[in-house]
C-alpha cells in the first residue's frame, strides 16, 4: 500500500544543500502533495504594483518545497518522478525585473502584470483585451541534493535537476533525475500557470499551486543528466493558428537569440499595439527560442516562435 504525504507552504527552503533535513520520509511509490507559494514567496499580490519589484528580499525568491527524503535511494540510482496533479491559484504575475532577462539592456524599468486565471477550467488567460494566453500548467523548480558541500543558489539548474524551467515538464510527464546523496532529497516549487520555451524575460506566469507528485527508484539507473517522458504532443494547446517567427543569424547562440526576441518583440508590439516591454514580457509566457539549425558551424540560427492563437 502506498501513502500519500502533504507538504505545507512552511516546509520550505532556499537553495540546495544535502545538509538540509528532509521535512518528510516517503518510500517509493508514495505520492506527496506539495503546497506551493510563487517563486516570489508570497512578496507579490493581486494588488502588487511594479514598485514592488523594487523591494523585494532577493534572499526570499524561488523557495522549494521539501526536501523529501527517499527510502533506499543510493547514488547510482534515479528517482522517478511522476506528475499527478497540479491545481493553480486564481491569480498569477508576470515582471519584467531590472538587471534580469534576456534582453536586460534594453528593459531597465520595472513592469509588472497581474493576471486573473481560471484554476477549474484553465481557459486562456486575458493579457489585455483581444489577448489571450492558453495555459499549461507546471513547476519550475523540480530537484534532488547535490554532493557538491555548500549551498547552491535556487536559481540554478544542476545536474540534479533545480530551476529546469521546462514547461513540458506537466501533467503526465515522468522526470529521471540522478540520485547524488542517499535519500535524494527531493524539493519541488516555482509554479507556472504559462511559460515558452526560454522564459525569455525571466519571469513566467509565476503562480502559487499545488502540486502532486508519485516517486519511485530506478535501482542502478546510472543517467547522469536529467531526462524527462511526455504523454503526448508537446505544443497543442498554441499550434491551432500556427506561429509568427523571426530568426537570429550568426556567430554566437546568446547574440541569435537576442536578435530573434529583439525583433519579435517589435514585431508583437507592432501587431498587437501594446507597449514593447508588455511585447516582451508576452513572449516571456507564451513564445519558444528554438535553435533552429547548430551544424554550420561557426554560423548558427535561433528562431523565435510566437504563436499566432494568441492575439489573432
């Protein structure tokens, strides 16, 4: 018989460090339901302004859930883990924070955007009128302790997993991570209710949720970097228009991917005549940076995929 555990939104901790003391012992097969605040803890509101971007305690940002410790979990093996369930909050925020992003050169000033979502039917989300974002829903952060001592910034993503950021990582998904310390130690959080591929300006649609996961070992497994297993296709829920794209041509990956968000970025504001930081912060939640082609080295191209359902 398996159990299931809950984890409240006070078992919470910032960075990673194997020093830290599991909050709970599960065995495998259990699930555990984790109860999340945003990446921002809790610092922004329904009601927050973009002041608030100007205040908040950088030591308080991207909190994971946890750690969970794993019974006969070894280094050498993998813990699997599988996505059950995510509910999200009613609200979410997306920001553009100064000195953060992609495009941080370009964007200086804070800007802030308060969402309203629907957690019952996730209907797409309003970013100002005639603009709607669909929704998938999933953590940003899902990690185990590294044997590296010290702390390791949450921000990070590690060879054991941590901020991955990667929005296919949702419901039905099976996550491999290779166990560093014995029990695992595994912490979950920084829930996104929308994010493309890139997360370009540095912020999703940062949303408080819970999140349900069930773990098992892969005795042996021997990986040595994260992989992951979809249900299904992977982009459904913004292919139905198909997609505007720019691409960056040239020498450096970074430099095409500014060149292809730059130009998209004018692009939107353009079409859609909102502001080019509302532009970017869009793009943020719903456009993917794809590299569209690496082997003509040293010349390389990053496309920038928006999708055309959004704001047609």
């Amino acid at each position: 018989m398996s159990d299931h555990h809950i984890i409240t939104r006070d078992q919470l901790h910032f960075g990673w460090d194997k020093r830290i003391s599991p909050v709970a012992t599960i065995a495998p097969g259990d699930t555990v339901e984790f109860d999340a605040l945003d990446a921002g803890c809790g610092q922004i509101t329904p009601t927050s302004t973009a002041d608030i971007l100007m205040e908040m305690d950088s030591d308080r940002v991207n909190p994971a859930y946890g750690p969970v410790a794993v019974q006969g979990a070894r280094p050498g093996d993998a813990l699997k883990i599988m996505v059950e369930a995510i509910d999200i909050a009613d609200w979410g925020w997306t920001a553009n924070i100064p000195g953060f992003g992609l495009l941080a050169d370009r964007f200086e000033d804070p800007a802030l955007h308060i969402w309203k979502l629907n957690p019952k039917t996730l209907a797409p989300a309003e970013f100002s009128p005639g603009i709607r974002v669909p929704l998938k829903p999933f953590p940003g952060i899902l990690g185990i302790a590294p044997a590296d001592p010290g702390v390791h910034e949450a921000i990070t993503p590690l060879r054991t997993g941590g901020n991955l950021d990667t929005r296919d990582l949702s419901v039905g998904s099976e996550l491999l991570l290779p166990i560093a310390v014995p029990g695992a130690l595994f912490s979950v959080g920084d829930g996104h209710a929308a994010q493309g591929d890139g997360e370009i300006c540095g912020t999703a649609i940062e949303t408080p949720m819970k999140i349900t996961l069930r773990f098992d070992l892969v005795k042996s497994a021997r990986i040595r970097f994260p992989c992951f297993t979809t249900t299904g296709p992977v982009s459904r829920h913004l292919d139905s228009k198909g997609y505007h794209v720019t691409m960056g041509v040239g020498r450096d990956l970074m430099t095409c991917a500014k060149i292809a968000v730059n130009d998209m970025v004018d692009r939107i504001a353009d079409r859609l005549k909102i502001a080019p930081v509302a532009a970017y912060m869009l793009c943020s939640v719903c456009a993917d940076l794809r590299i569209s082609e690496i082997v003509d080295q040293p010349h390389w191209v990053v496309s920038c995929y928006f999708p055309r359902v959004v704001g047609e």
